[in-house]
C-alpha cells in the first residue's frame, strides 16, 4: 500500500521545510512546493535518507493564479493522490496600504488566500470521497488581536484579515469535514524564528523583542501536526501569544487596543526608535 501523501506549500525553509520533517517522520510521503527548485531538492534527499520517504519536487510561484492546479496536475500526473495539505507559503506586504500599487496588494492576496482556498477546493473532493484528509492552514496571532503598526509596515495593513479569514474558513471546513474523516485546523503562531522577517525586512526590529515572544519552526510544526490529527479547529502556539490571544477573548475592544498600543510605544522607546 502506497504511503499517504502531503502537499506542503512554503517548504523550502522555515515552517514549511519543518512541516515536512514531521510529517516525513510519521510516515508520508511529500510533495514539497517552493519557487526554490534546489532548497526542495536538498530537502528531498534528507528525508529520504533520514526518514526512507520519497518526495515530489513542484518548484511553483503561488502568487500566480495558475499554481494551485498547476501542483495538483504535477501530484496527480505522478501517479500520486493528495492525503493532506499545509497551506504555508507566504510572505509579507511591507508598506501602508494606500502607499503601495494595487497590483503588489493583488499579487499579495493571490499568494496568502486565494492559493489557500484554491487548493483546497481542488483537493477536498478526493478527500471526502476517500473518506480521508488532512488539512493545515498557518494562521497567525495577528488575526486573534488588534492590529499594531508592526503590522502595516511590515507584514501588511491586510495580513491580519486574511490571517483571520484562515481561521474561519479551518472552522468551517471542519464542521463540513468532521462526519467524512477529513480534519482541518488552523495553527496560529506568533513571532517565529524564520527567514520570514529577513525577507520583509523586520530583522533588526523583531531581534529587539524578547525571547519568550518567539517560537521555533519546529514548534510550530509539531503544534500544527498534533491539531489537525485531534481535529481541533484553531491550535494557538506559545504560551505568552495563548495568554495574550485569551485575554482578548475576555477584555473589551477598547481596552484590549490601549494594550496592543501601550506595549507597542514600550517597545518602540527600549529600542530607541
């Protein structure tokens, strides 16, 4: 019998690449995708020989609207079926929204939501059908709290929204999926130590934060693997952003913004800015 196969979007580092180790440690097999052919080709052949699994290589830009069913031929032209899916590529929108063009914003939700639900529109069927399915979709706490400027200057004025679109639809697709075995959790990570702030540039900022605001890749990976195998809908990571997603749930609104704010010019005057 076949192994099952994973769809990993983003692997060619940070959450993504460790994504595949776990889900290569547990016994499937991997379609990595990336723009970065040799990454995946590297991780590829450290899989197979630390975990005896065997891995399709799809190099894809998915901020281009024809990637998802360009991946999905790729597995299916192989001879492979789609068991699950961590929907990870992404990246930031550094600059306010009405500085930036419309057509980086386009390209920007094309890349963090639209490719998301298109792959999984592409490859829910087989699953329910099969009676089998494994769905990831990395969230991020900036969804579960009041924007910062942080937010607009590095990760985008719209990250957070799409951030929490993810989280709704995991919820939704959930409830639709519980009754066919097909499970879907979104994993909500804060700050992770990832080349995700090399590429927007927040480096020399998130490197001032304190250390407890971080999370390994690795942790985020193991939290997303283990919610989605329990079913459960949203698996915040970290246990200063759980308490800090959990006090939003409870304070009101405005008093949760003045905290968001007060820590925000506290940070902003230790790092002399």
């Amino acid at each position: 019998m076949a192994r099952r196969l994973v769809v990993i979007t983003g692997a060619s580092s940070g959450i993504g690449a460790a994504f595949a180790r776990v889900f290569a440690q547990k016994g499937w097999d991997l379609a990595l995708v990336a723009r970065r052919e040799d990454r995946l080709t590297d991780l590829a052949e450290e899989m197979k020989a630390q975990f005896g699994v065997n891995s399709l290589v799809i190099a894809a830009d998915l901020s281009k609207a024809t990637a998802p069913q360009e991946i999905v031929k790729a597995v299916t032209d192989a001879g492979r079926q789609i068991d699950g899916l961590v929907n990870n590529a992404g990246a930031g929108q550094p600059g306010e929204f009405a500085e930036t063009k419309w057509t980086d914003q386009k390209r920007f939700l094309q890349l963090m939501l639209n490719s998301y639900l298109e792959l999984i529109h592409l490859v829910l069927p087989g699953m329910r059908e099969r009676g089998f399915g494994r769905i990831v979709n990395v969230s991020s706490v900036s969804a579960l709290l009041p924007p910062s400027p942080g937010h607009t200057k590095y990760s985008g004025t719209i990250y957070p929204g799409i951030k929490s679109a993810l989280i709704k639809v995991s919820e939704a697709l959930r409830i639709e999926g519980q009754d066919r075995n097909v499970n879907v959790s979104a994993v909500v990570p804060g700050y992770t130590m990832s080349e995700f702030h090399d590429v927007n540039g927040a480096r020399a900022t998130v490197s001032k934060l304190p250390s407890y605001w971080f999370s390994t890749a690795e942790e985020v990976a193991t939290a997303g693997y283990d919610a989605v195998e329990r079913n459960v809908p949203v698996r915040v990571v970290g246990a200063w952003y759980k308490f800090m997603s959990g006090l939003a749930r409870v304070l009101p609104d405005p008093a949760m913004r003045w905290l968001i704010a007060s820590q925000t010019r506290r940070l902003a005057k230790s790092a002399g800015n």
